[in-house]
C-alpha cells in the first residue's frame, strides 16, 4: 500500500509538470512508549523509498548473526 500511494504521488507531480523527487522518507510512530512519559514508541520506525535508482551507491547487509531479536 504504501509503494502504491508513493507511485500514485509521483503521477500526481509529474502531470503538474513539478520537479522529480529521487526519494521519499517517511517516520511512522507506532506502540506503546517505551517507558512512561516518553515519546519513543516500541516499533517507531523510518521507511525509505528510492524513486530514482542511480542513487544508490552500494547495499550492506547485516549478518543475521548480529541482529537481536
């Protein structure tokens, strides 16, 4: 869904004759707080859509080996 209205903005702008956009960041707040008072949530997370693909110099992969679960 979220790649769909991503597409569907990029139609809009490029109709409008607007200037290209290479990226989009998007920052969804989603949970509960992490302790009580606090502004960060338990699944806050940032989502990144490349639009145009020559920006994107090098991928690293982290080994799962690293990533707590």
């Amino acid at each position: 869904m979220d790649c769909a209205v991503i597409k569907f903005l990029h139609l809009i702008r490029a109709g409008s004759q607007a200037e290209t956009i290479d990226t989009v960041r998007g920052i969804f707040t989603e949970g509960k707080a992490i302790y009580t008072g606090s502004k960060f949530l338990e699944k806050t997370h940032i989502q990144i859509a490349v639009v145009n693909l020559d920006c994107i110099k090098a991928v690293f992969r982290v080994p799962r080996s690293v990533i707590k679960q």
